[in-house]
C-alpha cells in the first residue's frame, strides 16, 4: 500500500485528494481558493491574465494543516489552455493568459486563413484554431505586446508550469501528450511538435516542454517525491470518471462540449473535431457546441422565470416535442455546426403551441438535440458511443434528465458529485510511481474504480426522441441548409 495526492488547480481554486494507491480510496482532501488580482477580465467575468504564483499560493493553502504527510507521489492537473510565456532565464515574460480569452478570437482567426483554412489545421495538427488555444494567445503576443512577445524564449501550460515548480525549477520542462495536444502546435496523430505553426503564431521558434508518457514521471523532489508527467482538466476528469471505450462525456456549462474515447486520432477535414490525447495513450476526440446552459438562461429570462431550476420544472409540464416548437439554440452563433454569425431560431408556432410550458420544453429539447449533433459527428467518424456521462449543475435537472436519453440513443450516467479531475491526477500519480517501483505496467493503468451514479435508460421514451430529433433536425435543414454534414 502507498499513499499519493492528486491536485487539481482550476481557474478559481486548487482541490487536493490523498489515495490509496491500491484502490484508488480517499483518505483527506483539501481546498483552498486562489488568491486572484487581475483588471483584463475573460470569459465568464474570470481575470484573462493572472500571476501564476497565485496558483502556488493556492496549493501551499489547500496542502496545509500536514496533508501530504506520508504521500509518495503527486500527479497535478490544471485547467486548460492557460499559457504561460517565459523568457531566457525561466521568468514570466507577463502574467499567464487564461481561460476563454476573448481578446485572441482575432488572432485565432487570422492563424485560420495563414495556414490556408480549416482543413490545412486540422490535417496539421488535428484542430482548428479557437480563441482559447496556447497558440492562438501567441498569436495575440505578437500582433498586441511584441516587446513581450520578443522576450518569449519558452512557452508552458499551467499544469506544467506547476510541475516544474514542484521539482525546483530543473533545466528540463516537461508535459504529457493531453496538454501536447490542445496547443495547436502538436499533434496527437504523430506525437511530434509542429515549430512552424509556433514561428506563423509568435514570429519566431521557442524553447517547447518534453513530452511524456501517461506513465512517465516528470522527475523527483530533492525529499524522494515523485511527481508524475500531469495533464489538462479534461483528461484528468476522464482519468478520474474512469470512461473507457464505449462511453462519451457531455459537459453542460454556458457552452457545451462532447468527447468519447477512441483507439485512433481523428483529423476531421471541417475542423469540428479537436483531436486531443487522453491520459491513458488513448485518444479524446471533442467536439464543442457555443450553446449549452445559456440557452436554458436565456429562456428562463425570457420566461421570467429565476433559473434553469424553475425552467425545468416548467417543461416538465409539456410532452415530447414541446407542442411542435423547435428552438435552434444558436444564440452565440454555433461551432457545430459552423455557423459563427448566425442566431437562434423559433420554429413550430402555432396557437396551441405558445404555452409557457412548451417554450420551456423547446429550449432543453434545442439544447439536448444540439449535443446530439456533436455526439453524431463522433459517431458519423466511428466513434463507438453506448454510454454518456452527463456532468455540470444541469445535469441534475428532471428536464434533462427525462429528455436526454432518448435524445442522445443512448443509456445516460449523471455521476455522483467528486473532485475528478483531482482524482484523475491521482491516479496518474500512482500509475507512474507502480511503474517506478516495478510492481505496475507502464501500459495498464491502475485499476482504480470508476464514477457511480444515477443511471437513466432510454427505454420506451426512445421513439419519442427519435421523433424529436427529425423535426429538430428538418428546421435545421431548412434554415441552414447543408450546414451539417459528417
């Protein structure tokens, strides 16, 4: 038996779970928020800038009190897409750029037509740039702060700028292939950096971190704790959640994404795959919506209504179909499919369809139908789907949960709540030191058990969903027609 800790460092707060490294069981957990000050605000209302020592601060916090006592092993994950620029001498060049930044859709766009378009990106490195992407914020260096962006001598992720402060700074940085791949300078498909596209971005080649195995430690602390290769929240979640072939995630935030594990990466030609790489040597093929909670907030609004909450309880009161009302949830525009400038659309009313209950409906039903678009595109790429964990706040809502599985064709999980991602470090932490200790295989995880929860069937409701989703999907023909194609 042995002890190892999984830290988890979101863009608000750093979560520590203690495991036994023989059955993955939680021994002491600790929390701790990050201590932010930043004026640029991104997505969300969150600081797009932030001083990475805040999220050390934060870790030091959550760890205290003799937490780690007796730990043997750290796995960390981070947030995603946080880059952190550093000079020659190991500095930060500027505070790290996180989260959705809004201020680098520009630059993502222009990255897009420098390379040729969509396909030539995804060929290249198995996504299309967006916004949040490492090199996407490189790009705005250069066109915004190019006195920065001229001292930039080495780029890292969050959880490798950790890592590499947890072993005293060495001369070696590291990462693991999950935060390789959602650069967009590295691709999944052959496991190799891409400079060019990091000189098209910056105006010039930098110093990138080496990268790992899953079950690759990253070094060892002057005291003998391993720390192992880390990854991106993603990957750790599903590390954590424990999905494997056969099972797709759903994440129902203000926007929504799907992702399934695969044997292969995926390069899709019309870039509405981002092919990522899991924790496992696997693959995470994503495919993101710009419409998932914000549709339910914007009808719950419209309704005068106080939150999703009430929203469902309304729609409970309508019936498969909510009357004939189709809502195309794209308020946002949308990714999938790409349609970046167009709005939402109504269709389906008649007289007895304008009930309060039925508009209520109507907005889970566009909402559900439009992750059901994302689950296709995997599915239309071989992507084998039987079952879908369904994660965020919504998910516990009876509207979603009497809708979507039906709608997805498909047996739906809504876990029961844990720090996943944290866990999902975990374990990867008592992967690597099982390896370093020879008792482990570096290509067999530990056979941690998975997420449980609540279990919803599509059962007699699936000819009614199917049925659902034609008519959603003959409006979106109609309105956007050739718009979805796999």
């Amino acid at each position: 038996m042995g002890i190892v800790a999984g830290l988890d460092s979101s863009p608000d707060s750093t979560r520590i779970v203690v495991c036994d490294t023989d059955t993955g069981a939680v021994l002491r957990q600790g929390y701790a928020p990050h201590p932010v000050a930043a004026a640029d605000q991104g997505d969300g209302g969150r600081p797009a800038d932030v001083d990475p020592q805040a999220w050390l601060l934060s870790l030091g916090d959550a760890a205290g009190g003799g937490l780690l006592e007796g730990v043997q092993a750290i796995g960390v994950s981070a947030q995603q897409n946080a880059l952190v620029p550093l000079d020659h001498q190991g500095g930060t060049v500027r505070p790290a750029l996180i989260g959705n930044d809004r201020r680098t859709q520009a630059a993502a766009a222009d990255l897009v037509d420098a390379l040729g378009g969509r396909e030539a990106w995804a060929q290249a490195v198995g996504c299309v740039p967006q916004p949040a992407h490492p090199v996407a914020k490189l790009r705005w260096l250069a066109a915004n702060e190019p006195d920065n962006a001229q001292r930039v001598a080495a780029a890292v992720q969050a959880h490798d700028w950790l890592v590499w402060q947890l072993l005293g700074r060495p001369a070696r940085r590291t990462t693991d292939r999950g935060g390789a791949s959602g650069t967009g300078y590295w691709s999944a498909a052959t496991g190799g950096y891409r400079p060019d596209l990091v000189e098209l971005a910056l105006g010039h080649q930098i110093r990138l971190p080496d990268v790992l195995g899953p079950a690759e430690a990253a070094g060892t602390t002057p005291e003998g704790l391993l720390i192992s290769a880390g990854t991106g929240q993603t990957m750790a979640a599903a590390f954590g959640l424990g999905i494997g072939l056969g099972d797709a995630v759903v994440s129902l935030g203000a926007s929504g994404s799907v992702m399934a594990v695969h044997r292969e990466p995926l390069a899709d030609p019309g870039g509405m795959i981002t092919s990522l790489a899991d924790a496992t040597g696997m693959h995470l093929p994503v495919v993101h919506t710009l419409n998932a909670v914000r549709t339910l907030r914007g009808a719950a609004e419209l309704l005068g209504l106080p939150d999703p909450a009430a929203l469902s309880e309304l729609a409970m009161k309508s019936t498969p179909g909510a009357h004939g009302l189709v809502l195309l949830p794209y308020l946002e525009g949308e990714r999938t499919p790409h349609l970046p400038h167009t709005a939402g659309t109504l269709a389906g009313l008649r007289r007895e369809a304008m009930k309060p209950e039925h508009l209520a409906r109507a907005a889970f039903e566009g909402m559900l139908c439009g992750l059901a678009d994302a689950l296709d595109v995997l599915r239309g790429r071989g992507v084998e789907v039987r079952r879908v964990f369904l994660l965020g706040a919504a998910a516990d809502l009876p509207a979603v949960q009497a809708a979507a599985p039906s709608l997805f064709g498909a047996q739906v999980v809504v876990p029961q709540p844990a720090e996943y991602a944290a866990l999902g470090a975990a374990r990867q932490a008592a992967w690597a030191f099982g390896v370093s200790r020879g008792g482990l295989d570096p290509h067999t995880p530990p056979a941690w058990p998975g997420a449980t929860g609540q279990v919803f069937a599509p059962g007699e409701e699936l000819a009614a969903g199917q049925a659902v989703r034609q008519q959603y999907m003959a409006v979106r023909e109609q309105i956007h027609p050739g718009a979805f194609s796999l």
